[in-house]
C-alpha cells in the first residue's frame, strides 16, 4: 500500500512566533497561572456600541450569501466615508475600487496573489509582520528583506530598498504604522518609494491597518497613504480592516483598495473563489462608520499613555527601546542570548505571585538568520495597571533567569 505524505508546502509551513507559545501559556493558564498576553495584538478597547448592537439587531429570514466583493451599500459608503479623508489630492477612491475582504490577511493573501508567481519574491523591510513570510511560503514566492535597525530608530530607507531590488523582485509590502516596529512612512518617504517602484516595474503593497494609531501629532491625525500619492493610481495596492480600528478582532473584515482595474478584477476572481465575506460582519462595518471622532480620540490618548508606561517602566529596569511612532507594538532588546527561551521559560517556568507574562520572540519576524534573536515584541493592549504589572514581572524573570539558584 502507498504511503500517504504530505505536501512539502504543509511540512514547511512556518509556524507564527506570534502565536508560538500559544499552547505552552494555555498549559500555563490550566495550572492556575495568570497570563496576561502581549505576544498578540488583541485590544481590550471596547468596540464601538453601533457595531455590537448591528450584530443583535440582524433579524433575516435567511442569512444569506452577500456579494463576492462585498454589499455595494457597504463598498459605497468605505469610499464615500471613509476613504475620502485619505486620498489628498488626489481623486476619490469608488465603491469599484474595494474588495470586501475576510479581514486584512485575506486582503493581503489576495494581493500578493494578484501579483506574483511561484519562484518571484516580494520585497519586505524587516522586522516585518510574520504573515508576509506565511503568504510567500503559501503562493511559492520568496521574502526578502531590506533590514531596518533600532539604532536609526527602524527608519526605512529608500536607497536601500533599491539596492535590494532584483529580477525576480515583484512588489514591494510594507506596513505604515508597522509592526512591529511602529515606524510611520512620512508623505515624502511613501512618494520616494513610489518613484522606486515605477522605476523597476514593481507593485507597491502598502499595509495601512493601524492608520488611526499615530502619537506625538495633533488631534486627529491620521498616518500618510499611499492612496494620496501621485503615480501610485496602477501599483498601489492599500490592505486595510476593521480589527484594530474599532477593536473588532474577530469580525474578520477588511478590505482591498487599488485604482488599478486588473488588481481588482484579480482580487474579485480570487473572492469569487471563497464565495463570499461574511454577510452580518459587513452589517457592523456599515455601522462602524458612524463611530464619533471622540471615540478614536480617547482610544488613542490611551494607547499613547500606555505606550510611555511601557517605555519608561523598561527604561526603569534597564532596558532602552525605539519609541513608536505609531501601531501598538514595541520592539524590546533583552540582556539575553536567546529570547526565544527566555520567553518559553517566562510562561512555562516562571510567575510572580501567580502571574506571569506571554511575549512574542522577535526573531520570526527577519528573514535574516540571526537578527532578533535577543528581541521580543511586546503589544500594548492591556490597561495600564496590567501593563506596570507586566514589567515588575518581566524584571523578576529577567533576574531570575540569569541568575539561577
């Protein structure tokens, strides 16, 4: 009889650092341990009432498939509402220009898929969200990277990615505000990187889901987008969602906005394909809409009072990090060699008084072997109680962990 194998695509395929010690904090948590997780970026910022009433007020007979791309209603009202305070100058984005997506991810699966062939690579800087280098093992494509370092503050720089271009490069993905460096791309940066990509015939994916989350600007403020940028209209591709904006995680809706009429009609056909996003979530993404400006305000005037907690408390015990300009994540090196096995051993071996804390190794997020390899990234998404908590407990690992009785 035959054995059966797998696919070397499934035995290859990456597991997510993020969601690592995933199984390891539950073992934790079922021993008595209090976890408090920052190794994920799942706000404990209530979502928006209109959204939660949307989802207890849906009364249809049949609950029924929506449209591959989206409810036209839904898609109008993303560009009429929301996308006309990003564009600029520039001219306004239509309902024909979106796809309605199951979140950000499938958004992005389909962009890089509406681009590149197996054997081509994309373009990332790193450290870099890890489900870039998931999607290019998925479509049989390559990551490479352009690396950013903390002592220039995990600035982009445009040369570099030039350099870095080759025959096989196809499109250039970066996330602005990144994760997880909370670097934000300046107007001019986005416009550099754009006459890059016209130059060499790239496509420029440009991941805007934390575009609310900007700190140190005035009120209001909302991150540069490449859908404001002249002479991107036929290479940009723009991934955005719900889940961070509105604290909405798992509604799994995000969408995907091109100017370019072949990308889109990709994207459709790839959506036609899983039939369609969800029928309710859109419900909800129409009410978000409504969501107040004071709601965004205040949510980020939290964020940024936890993110200075969290910068001066490491600062307290020693260690020193690149202050973000933007998402909700830090990048933290540790006086360590491996912080991969301090972070396992954090939550399997250690607590302070019960608790203890779940952090993401850095190191997943290169392509370069090596790099990250003493860095965690910590996202701040617990209250700011929790989070001064975190580092007392963080601090105590650390002294424990390299002075062992």
């Amino acid at each position: 009889m035959k054995t059966t194998t797998l696919s070397q695509r499934g035995l290859e395929a990456p597991t997510s650092p993020i969601r690592a010690l995933e199984a390891t904090s539950r073992e934790a948590s079922d021993s008595g341990k209090t976890v408090h997780f920052l190794n994920i970026g799942q706000p404990d910022i209530a979502t928006p009432p209109a959204m939660i009433e949307a989802y207890r007020s849906f009364d249809e007979t049949v609950l029924a498939y929506s449209p591959s791309d989206g409810v036209p209603a839904y898609r109008q009202a993303l560009a009429e509402t929301y996308y006309s305070r990003v564009v600029g100058e520039l001219p306004l984005i239509t309902a024909e220009d979106i796809v309605v997506t199951v979140g950000g991810s499938e958004a992005l699966l389909f962009a890089m898929a509406s681009v590149t062939d197996p054997g081509d690579e994309i373009l990332v800087c790193e450290p870099y969200y890890t489900n870039y280098s998931g999607y290019s093992h998925l479509l049989g494509i390559t990551t490479a990277a352009v690396t950013t370092h903390a002592r220039e503050g995990f600035a982009i720089d445009p040369a570099r990615v030039e350099a870095a271009i080759t025959e096989r490069t196809r499109a250039l993905v970066l996330p602005t505000p990144g994760n997880p460096t909370g670097v934000v791309a300046s107007f001019t940066e986005l416009v550099e990187l754009v006459e890059i990509c016209r130059r060499h015939g790239l496509f420029f994916i440009c991941d805007e889901v934390y575009r609310e989350f900007v700190y140190d600007q005035p009120e209001g403020t909302l991150a540069p987008s490449l859908l404001a940028v002249p002479g991107a209209e036929q290479l940009g591709i723009v991934i955005d969602s719900v889940s961070k904006r509105y604290s909405a995680c798992g509604a799994r809706l995000g969408c995907l906005i091109t100017r370019n009429p072949e990308i889109r009609r990709a994207a459709l056909h790839f959506g036609q394909a899983r039939l369609s996003p969800a029928t309710v979530a859109q419900r909800a993404g129409m009410a978000a809409l409504e969501t107040p400006a004071s709601y965004f305000s205040e949510v980020l005037a939290e964020y940024q009072a936890r993110r200075d907690l969290l910068v001066q408390g490491l600062s307290s015990i020693g260690i020193h990090v690149t202050v973000p300009k933007g998402a909700f994540y830090i990048a933290v090196p540790l006086p360590v060699e491996d912080a991969e096995d301090f972070a396992t051993w954090l939550v399997r071996d250690f607590d302070l008084d019960g608790e203890t804390v779940c952090m993401a190794p850095l190191a997943g997020f290169y392509s370069t072997p090596g790099l990250g390899r003493n860095e965690v990234r910590l996202a701040y998404v617990l209250d700011q109680q929790r989070l001064a908590r975190c580092v007392k407990i963080i601090a105590a690992g650390l002294e424990r962990y390299m002075n062992p009785e």
